[in-house]
C-alpha cells in the first residue's frame, strides 16, 4: 500500500525566513521518504517578483544542510511554482485559481488544497475571505489551512481572527501549528502517562508535590527583535508552548487516544486553571528583562528594541489547577531569554515518605549524620537531550546505612534520533493525513487567552523595575523566592 500524499500546498509568505528555515526542508524530507511523490505540488506566493527559476535556485540553497544529491533536489524543485502575490488584491487570486487548477489536472492532485498563511495574522481574515469569494476552495477534494502564532494578541483578538477564520474554513478545516506539539518528547507525554501504569497511578495529588516546567532560551532576541518587543515571554511562550504542555500533564485520560477525546481532556484541564485576580498576580508570576552581561547587550540595548521598553523577556509563575486530580499542587513554570543556557525539561517532584525510617541512630554507623531522603523526581528532557531520568533513594555503599539519591536514565540513541522527523515535518505529515490531534484547537487558544490576559493587564498598568536579571543565570532572583515561599526550589539551577 502506498504512503504517497496528494495536495496541492499553497504557502503565502513563500519567499519568508520561515519557508526557508522549516517548510521546505520539512516537505523535502517527506519527498525523501515517499510520503510526497509523484502527486504533489507547491505554490509559493509573496510580493517579490520571482521567476520560477530563481524559486527553484532559493529551494534548493534552503536544503544545502541536508546533503542530498542534486538530482533528488531538482526533481522535488520541479514541483515548486511561484506567483507574485498581493493578498489584498482580488485579481491575485484569480491568476492563483488559474494556476492551481491547472496543476491540479498536471499532477493528478484530485482537487486536495493544504493552505500555509506564513504570514502577519493581520492578513489571515484578508487571504481567508478571498479565497472564499474567488471560489479557490474546492468542491471535491479536501481543504485544509494551517496558520501560524501569534493567534492574537489577547482574547478579544483571537476571538476576532477566529472569527474570520470560520467565515471560510469549518473548525475541523483549521490547524494552528504549535511547533513544540510535534516535538519527540512532548508527544512522549501521553505515552509515559497512559501507557504505564506505575505512573498514572501515581499522577495525582496524593503523591506528586509539585510540577515545574522549563523552557530556557541562550539567545536574546535576535532578528526576532520588532515582533518580540511588541509580545514578550508571556505571551510568546507562556500561552501557548508552556499551557499546552500542561494541558498534556495534567488532562485525564481520554476515552481512546483520537483527536476529539484528546481535545476535550485539554480543554477540560485548561478550564481547571485557577483564574488569578488582579491583586494575585505579583505573589504568583514575577517577570523580567535582561541586562548586560560580558559579552552581551542589555535587551534595551539591542537593535531595533526601545531604550524605556518594559517588554519582558522572562517570565516564572505558580499555576493552580482547581480539580480532584490536582488540587493542591502548583505547577511551577519559566521562560525566559539570555539564560544559562538553552533546554526544556519537565520535573514532576514526589511527594517523601511521610516517615523516614532509616532517620535513626541504631541503623546508622556511629559517624554518620541523620539521613535525610530526598524527593524522587521524574525529569522529562525534551531538548537538546531527548529521554527521560528517575531520581530515587538507594543505600549509599559503605557501613551504616546512609542513603544517597541515585538517578536511572534513558536517552534516545543518537542515531535513532537523527532519522526520527523534526517538528515541522511531523506536523506536516499529521496535516496531510487530516489529523489535528497535535494542532491546537479553537477553545484552547480561548482559554489560555483568557488565563494570561489577567496577568498582562496587571503588568501592563504597573511599572516594573527593570533590568532585573544578568545573562547567564536563570533569571531574577525573585523567580526563586516563588518557590521558596512555598517550602520548594528548582531543580534545575546554575
């Protein structure tokens, strides 16, 4: 049986650093393997006047890091079309018709359109509505729009792009990329979760302490400067990357393991976050900005970002969920740029044993001091090192009986690693199959929306003291004073 897709892509913002950088790679590595052959292909819009034989020459420099042979290149290349492209202008899309049924009929692709918007969101309801009124959507093949964050700004934004969206596309016809749900380790989650019974037995309130989630970034912020400044830690990672994340830790189980059961246990556990009020914000979340450092400049400093800017570039809070499963437990999370260095981990810190039996002189050697026993820990490594680590309590060797922690890993093989697909082509792969399981859905990007926009309109009204933290380090001191008001610390630390 054949594993071949048929669809006709269309990537408006074809000429993008995003395209280069992460589609035509991905879609070149799905060529390589046969999910893509003889039945696909591409067209790439944008205003730049491009010939097809210069689009040709800029996919094929865009896969000079894989090392395939030339001729393998020029055949995926041959599938590749540009149209120069105004997205608010009507005749495009006319011309856009055109050339899509004619390499319809060319390719046999059987009336299947996978729509890329790699572009500004303000553009999204724009594209959206023409293709509606110029009848690009076809009658009697599939259609499918994948659309990348920022989905919004806050709620009332969101909610406006959506609504746009659904004027064209029926929820089920939407996927809203979020690269780290089709990274290795997060789609683990549900694996470790469900299909083990030793820990799901043990993934509740009764025996977790508390929960941290870290998603650390070396670099400041790059040529990503403009649209940072005007987002921030918050609501660049924190309500999307790190909700989703926790959303996956901290759902029930599905009913079976299909895109709807899982939407609806997501959207159950986001609605279960404890709303913060206003005045909870500042002993919940701490914020920061970065300084110089040696050889790095203040984030004021840097190209393109305001001297006065309040954008942080940092972000740790304490996350309640209000169920029967999690009451009790804080989840801790940080994000942040210019720290120590650049990971993403999940810590789940057990609860000790209510007794600890070995505390006691008789069965300890004479110079021995108390035995304490530290809490076991399951870390989830999701970057760079992919794998997981179990920290428990064994007898340290030696006379008495002292206990030291001990940790049991794993780590993916490197060279299974190497061939596993990297996030975009999985997602790409999951949207030419129609499976949004790993794509966020409409009511998820509500509620997160609706959790973060509490502490954005806080920060927004009150001045920060900023910068507050040094490159190198894991952020502002104020970071950790959140867990040790609560008796906890990082595991993680510097």
């Amino acid at each position: 049986m054949s594993n071949e897709k048929i669809a006709l892509f269309t990537i408006f913002g074809g000429t993008g650093d995003l395209a280069q950088r992460k589609l035509y790679p991905s879609l070149f590595k799905l060529y390589q393997k046969g999910y893509l052959k003889d039945h696909f292909a591409v067209i790439g819009t944008a205003r730049r006047p491009w010939t097809d034989d210069h689009y040709h020459e800029v996919i094929s420099d865009s896969l000079a890091d894989l090392n395939a042979d030339q001729e393998t290149v020029t055949q995926f290349a041959s599938h590749f079309y540009y149209q120069s492209h105004d997205v608010t202008d009507a005749e495009h899309y006319r011309t856009l018709k055109k050339l899509s049924k004619k390499l319809d009929a060319q390719y046999g692709l059987q009336g299947n359109r996978i729509f890329y918007l790699a572009m500004a969101p303000n553009f999204f309801g724009t594209i959206a509505q023409h293709l509606r009124s110029e009848n690009i959507l076809t009658d009697n093949g599939f259609n499918r729009v994948i659309i990348e964050k920022p989905f919004g700004h806050d709620y009332e934004s969101a909610k406006e792009l959506n609504d746009q969206l659904t004027a064209t596309f029926n929820e089920n016809q939407i996927y809203r990329i979020d690269h780290y749900l089709g990274k290795e380790m997060i789609q683990n989650i549900t694996a470790i979760r469900f299909g083990n019974n030793i820990w799901e037995s043990l993934w509740n309130n009764r025996y977790i302490d508390n929960v941290q989630i870290t998603l650390s970034e070396k670099l400041g912020v790059e040529e990503r400067a403009v649209y940072y400044d005007n987002s921030g830690a918050l609501r660049d990672m924190v309500q999307n990357h790190i909700l989703q994340i926790l959303s996956l830790l901290t759902m029930d189980q599905p009913v079976e393991f299909t895109e709807n059961d899982i939407d609806v246990e997501k959207v159950k556990a986001l609605r279960s976050l404890r709303p913060l009020k206003p005045e909870e914000v500042a002993t919940n979340f701490v914020r920061g900005q970065y300084g110089a450092g040696d050889d790095a400049k203040a984030y004021r400093d840097e190209d393109k970002i305001s001297s006065d800017s309040n954008t942080d570039t940092f972000v740790a809070g304490k996350v309640m969920i209000d169920n029967y499963r999690w009451s009790g437990v804080p989840f801790y999370i940080r994000t942040g740029k210019r720290l120590a260095d650049k990971f993403t981990r999940i810590d789940v810190v057990f609860k000790r044993p209510v007794v600890n039996i070995f505390n006691h002189e008789d069965v300890r050697a004479n110079d021995d001091a108390a035995t304490s026993l530290d809490p076991n820990i399951l870390t989830i490594n999701v970057e760079p090192t992919e794998g997981f680590e179990l920290r428990m309590n064994a007898k340290a060797i030696g006379q008495g009986f002292a206990t030291t922690p001990v940790k049991l890993n794993y780590s993916h093989d490197a060279e299974a690693t190497a061939g596993s697909p990297e996030a975009y082509e999985r997602l790409l792969h999951d949207a030419l199959n129609g499976d949004a399981t790993n794509f966020t859905h409409w009511q998820e990007v509500a509620d997160s929306w609706k959790f973060v926009d509490v502490i954005q309109k806080y920060w927004d009204e009150h001045q920060p003291e900023f910068p507050n933290y040094r490159p190198g380090t894991m952020g502002p001191d104020a970071a950790d004073e959140l867990l040790r008001q609560d008796g906890h610390r990082w595991v993680y630390r510097n």
